[in-house]
C-alpha cells in the first residue's frame, strides 16, 4: 500500500483520507518517479512524457 499525506502539522487517524492535486508516478518496482501537480499545463505534460520513458523500460 501506498499513501502520500499532502498535510503539514496535522494528525489523521487510520480512516482519514487526504485529497491532493498531485498525482505520483510510481514505476513498477514501486519508487517514486515523479510528483505532479495537476494544476499546472507543464506538469501534466511533463508526466505524459515521464509516462513514455516508463513504458520504455
């Protein structure tokens, strides 16, 4: 399981569920490849073409 707290200073209990705007690139050997905010064009572009490199390997 993953789980990616975007809260800063506050405590959750094991039922909370955090809504960010990131979305996380995690590979198949389940690191982290890449953070993105989906707020932002270039992000969003930036993770298609991160996307394509994963794909490749």
């Amino acid at each position: 399981m993953f789980r990616a707290d975007g809260s800063i200073g506050s405590q959750k209990n094991e039922d909370s569920f955090i809504h960010t705007r990131n979305i996380y690139l995690v590979d198949k050997d389940l690191k982290i490849r890449g953070i993105y905010d989906t707020g932002s064009t270039d992000a969003m572009a930036t993770l298609a073409q991160d996307l394509e490199k994963i794909k490749k390997e």
